[in-house]
C-alpha cells in the first residue's frame, strides 16, 4: 500500500511538472508572437516609428511578419508590402492581433487620428492634413481635393491648386522614378516638385541636384529662369572677345538650343554658346 501512495505521488508530480512546461512554452510561444512597441519618439513615449506616428502595426499578407509601416517592411524585405491587401493587425497598446480597423476591438483604443480603410495608412501626426484620392486611389497629404489640391487626369497625379492653370500635363508623368535617387513616384511619401517642363522629383532630390546642374536630367531643358545667369554669360564673353585672335573671332558653331529646339550659328567660344533665337545658353555643338 506504501508502494502504491509513492507511485500516486511522483504520478501527480510529473503531471504537475508537465502541466507547468506546457503553461511555459505557451506563455512564451504568445509573448514571442507579440511584437515589441516601437516608437516615434521614445523619449516622449510616443508610439509609431520613424515615418508615421500611431499605435497599430500592420500584419504583412506577403510575409506575415509585423511591421510598424509599410516603409518599414519595405526597407527590411527584399519586396513591397501591398497596403491594399493587409487584413490584420497588431495593437500596439495591448498586444491584440486582430482585423485592421481604426480602433482596437480588445481594448478599444484609438489607432490614430487618420485611418483610411482603403490604404490602411494610420497616422496621428498633430496638424497633418491627409486624403485619400479616389483617383490615385493614395493617401496624398494635403486638405483634399478641390480645397488645396486637384487630380490632373493627364499626368494622374494630385497637385497644388496654384498650379492649375500653370503646369505642363505629360501623361502619367507620376508613374515613373525619380530621376536622381531612382525611388518610384507614384506613391512616395516624400514631396515631389514639377519642373517646369512637366517632369518630376523629389523636392530634396532637386535641392541637391539644382547645386550643380541646371537643366532637366531628363530632358536638358532649363530648370528655371536663367536670364540673370545668362546675362553674366554675355558680359564674360564681350569682355574675352576683345582679347580673341582673329582667326578665331571669325568662327562659329552650328548648335542646338536644348531650350527652344532651334538650331542657329553661335560665335566661337571654347565652352559657351548662345543660342540665336532665344539667347539662351543652354545648348550643345552638333
């Protein structure tokens, strides 16, 4: 009868022992499932990341991993996340994951104070105005259409009513990459500037490019007004013309002004040279 009480007890035991293992690895198999918070701004307790502020993650349909963003995923993988086709999430306030939606259905906290159901962009950024573009079928920052901003069918693109009767339309001008940091346009979250022949780049690709070059990298044509450039230009070559052996000074170049499209005569210079037709030094020797 002893015999049998010991073997009750040490059965009981390893029931226990293998109760409390199970509980283990459960608990750690649910908190290795749940993704640490990130932060915007750990300082100030601020969750998001380093492009959005909020309090979801996003469930990738790709690879199923969790990411803050979009962005985040597409800087860690070797693909891009399809915004369009999440359908979960991860509550970053209490852990829950769940269908994506603006609010938590576990704790009900609030996501963000933008959520749009079709992109499944969240973000809480204070004073960022942001719309989704049934045309674009993007969320464009901005007050929307007809308030600060307009869909050029043309160009597919959403752009600053300033410019309404002002840009020049190029067909899904958009639907290209950025011709200095070769990034896909369409759907960039950095701003975008429009040259004034109708091409596009980044606002900061633009700032650096524009230190030393300005024509269009894609097309040559001038990035601006160039008449005060082009006035010094002239001064230059009047003052080196006097100085100019005979010989040379009777020569001229046939050249294609990159401006205007016109071809013409130019006087002789080693570098410079002036088109006929519209003054303009952007051009090249044929």
């Amino acid at each position: 009868q002893q015999h049998q009480q010991q073997h009750a007890h040490a059965h009981q035991q390893q029931q226990v022992l293998a109760h409390q293992s199970s509980s283990s690895s459960s608990l750690a198999s649910q908190q290795q499932q749940q993704p640490a918070r990130t932060y915007a701004d750990a300082a100030a307790g601020v969750l998001g990341c380093k492009h959005y502020r909020r309090s979801a993650q996003l469930v990738a349909p790709c690879c199923g991993k969790v990411y803050t963003c979009r962005l985040c995923h597409d800087d860690a993988s070797d693909h891009r996340l399809d915004r369009y086709a999440v359908a979960e999430m991860v509550c970053m306030l209490c852990g829950t994951r769940q269908p994506v939606g603006g609010a938590c259905c576990s704790c009900g906290g609030s996501m963000a104070g933008y959520y749009c159901g079709i992109c499944h962009l969240f973000d809480d950024e204070p004073g960022r105005d942001i719309y989704h573009c049934p045309f674009c079928n993007v969320c464009r920052r901005g007050k929307g259409l007809g308030v600060d901003f307009f869909h050029c069918m043309q160009c597919n693109a959403c752009m600053s009513l300033s410019l309404f009767n002002s840009h020049t339309c190029r067909e899904r001008a958009m639907e290209g990459n950025c011709p200095v940091c070769h990034e896909y346009l369409f759907d960039s979250a950095a701003p975008i500037k429009e040259l004034p022949c109708g091409h596009f780049l980044h606002s900061a690709c633009f700032a650096q490019y524009a230190r030393y070059a300005y024509t269009c990298p894609i097309c040559c044509k001038s990035i601006g007004d160039m008449s005060m450039y082009f006035r010094m230009l002239d001064s230059l070559l009047a003052s080196e013309r006097r100085s100019l052996p005979a010989e040379l000074a009777s020569k001229s170049h046939a050249v294609l002004c990159q401006d205007c499209g016109r071809v013409g005569q130019a006087p002789y210079h080693f570098v410079y040279h002036k088109c006929p037709s519209c003054s303009s030094y952007n051009t090249r020797v044929m």
